[in-house]
C-alpha cells in the first residue's frame, strides 16, 4: 500500500515539474516578446522626438 502511494507521489511530482518547465519556457518566450515590443515602442517615441512631429491627441506610438 505505502509503495503504491510513494509511487503515485513520485508520478505527480513529475507531472509537476513537467508542467512548471513548460510554463517557464512560455513565460520566457512571453518576455521576449515584451521586450521587443517595448523595444519598439521606444523607437517610435525617439523617432517621433527627432523627426518633431507634434503628437495628436489619439494617436498611437
């Protein structure tokens, strides 16, 4: 009885651990993403410094 226990632990540690890596993994690719986004939004911002366009309320970076 105890081995079967032990046993069904160790599976679902494993089930856990799988599932956590594969959260890891999207949360890192989510932030690669992010940071290219923000990147981007940052280039536009300068851009539109340079370049001295006014902004228009309503408008978008």
């Amino acid at each position: 009885m105890f081995r079967r226990i032990f046993v069904l632990a160790v599976v679902l540690n494993v089930l856990m651990a799988l599932n956590a890596f594969t959260l890891v993994r999207a949360q890192d690719e989510t932030e690669v993403l992010s940071e290219a986004l923000i990147a981007d939004i940052a280039q536009r911002y300068t851009d539109d410094i340079w370049n001295k366009r006014d902004m228009v309320v309503g408008d978008t970076l």
